[in-house]
C-alpha cells in the first residue's frame, strides 16, 4: 500500500563542492567582481591630465575614474610610457602634469614668452624665504646683511611665489613669509624638501672658495600649520595684503 504522505522537506539554497573539498554556496561563486579595464583608465587619466591647465592631485584624477581603478599603477604606467617621449609626466607640488622633455627645452625657447627678470635682490630674497620660512623681512636683512625695499617683497607676492603666513609672537608683530605650490611648480619641485641641500649647491657651482666648517643649509619646510611662534593674520593683513611694509630705499 503506498502512502499517499508527502513528505516535505527543507528548501536549500544550492551548494557545490569545490576542488578542495569546501562547500561553497552557488550564487557566491557565480558572483562576479567588476573591474574597470586598466588601458581604459589610462586613456582617461591621459586625456585629463593633456586638458587641465593645471597639474592634476591623485584624488582629483580618482574621482573621475572608473570605479576601482587602480590610480597609482595608472600614474606610474603613464611616466613608464612617456619617459622616452618628448613629453614626460612628472610630479610637482605634489600633483601630476605633462612637462616637455627636459632635454628638449632649447627647442621650444624662441617659442616661450620672456618673462621679466628677477633681480638680485628679489633672487636672494626668494631664496632666503625658501629655505628659512617662516621668516620675516628683519630677519631676511640680517641674513642678507642690507636692506630689503617694500618693492622686492610685493613682487614676489604678485608672482604668487611667496605667501603671508601669520605674524611672529615679538613686539611689533611683524609678518612672516612662505613659498607656494606655485613656487614649486614654477621651478619643477615635487616638495620644498627637494631644493638643493649644501653639497648640492657646491656641485653646481654656486658656492665657490673654502666653505667654512661651521655653515650648513637648512632644511626648509613649507608646512601649511602655523608654528609656536606665530599668530594668525589680522582680517586686514588679508584685505590689503601689500600694504604692511614699511617703505624703505637704499637696497642692494
């Protein structure tokens, strides 16, 4: 006699067995992990950073990228691919942009527009602040033992080279200078730190003679955070920027 119960059993969801012996539930094995073709993503990057006027930071390039697309082996395949070319990819400022070939910069020179000359004065200001920064225009006279005029200072402020930071903790509350990114990008710098350091500049000619034992480079920083020293800059330091010189002459 047969009997008519009908059994009713528990629905599973569908195992299979994989070659090691585990079971693994089918619907996770059949799922599939999506990842951006990496040549694609490439030819995006390459496209943004050949349209931007401005050198271009890993995130920026990131968030226009397909999703999960691996944007450091992207930055490096495309130095790897143009290093021979007569456009290189380089960082500076800690961003990334198409730079011509260093070696091919005669080529194009009758082609740059010539740019005013800095002056001596402006020249060793500039370097001063870049090494020394946070200073103030006091102390850059003291290094360069003469005066330093108002007119040097705001031409390098309207360069975009140089910053007002904060003004130093001392009576009269003087005012402290910086570089920028912009300072980094004009000399082809990835970070202040990549100036040249003592031996550096003795290689390459600029200091001659018998350096005395006791001098040294310092090693510049350009950390965006004021220092212990410093106080913020006054909302009027910030609206008339180039009017907090004392006007003086007789600068070398």
């Amino acid at each position: 006699m047969t009997n008519d119960t009908d059994e009713i059993q528990d629905v599973e969801t569908p195992e299979e067995v994989s070659a090691d012996g585990q079971v693994e539930n089918q619907d996770e094995s059949q799922a599939e992990i999506h990842v951006p073709d990496h040549g694609e993503a490439m030819r995006i990057a390459e496209a943004l950073l050949f349209a931007s006027a401005a050198p271009l930071g890993a995130e920026e390039l990131a968030g226009r990228l397909p999703e999960g697309a691996d944007i450091e082996k992207i930055l490096v395949d495309l130095q790897e691919l143009y290093a021979p070319r007569g456009v290189n990819l380089v960082r500076v400022a800690g961003k990334w942009a198409f730079r011509t070939a260093s070696d091919l910069s005669f080529v194009l020179s009758r082609d740059v527009v010539e740019q005013r000359k800095l002056s001596r004065a402006a020249m060793e200001t500039l370097s001063i602040i870049a090494y020394h920064q946070p200073v103030t225009r006091a102390e850059i006279e003291e290094i360069r033992g003469v005066a330093t005029s108002k007119g040097t200072l705001d031409l390098l402020l309207e360069t975009g080279w140089i910053r007002l930071r904060g003004r130093r903790k001392v009576p009269g509350r003087p005012v402290t200078y910086g570089t920028t990114p912009a300072f980094l990008e004009h000399f082809g710098l990835d970070a202040i730190e990549d100036l040249p350091g003592l031996e550096e500049l003795k290689g390459a000619g600029f200091i001659e003679g018998r350096v005395p034992s006791d001098m040294s480079v310092p090693v510049p920083s350009d950390a965006e955070a004021l220092r212990e020293d410093e106080d913020p800059l006054d909302q009027d330091d910030l609206l008339q920027p180039l009017e907090m010189h004392q006007t003086e002459t007789g600068e070398e």
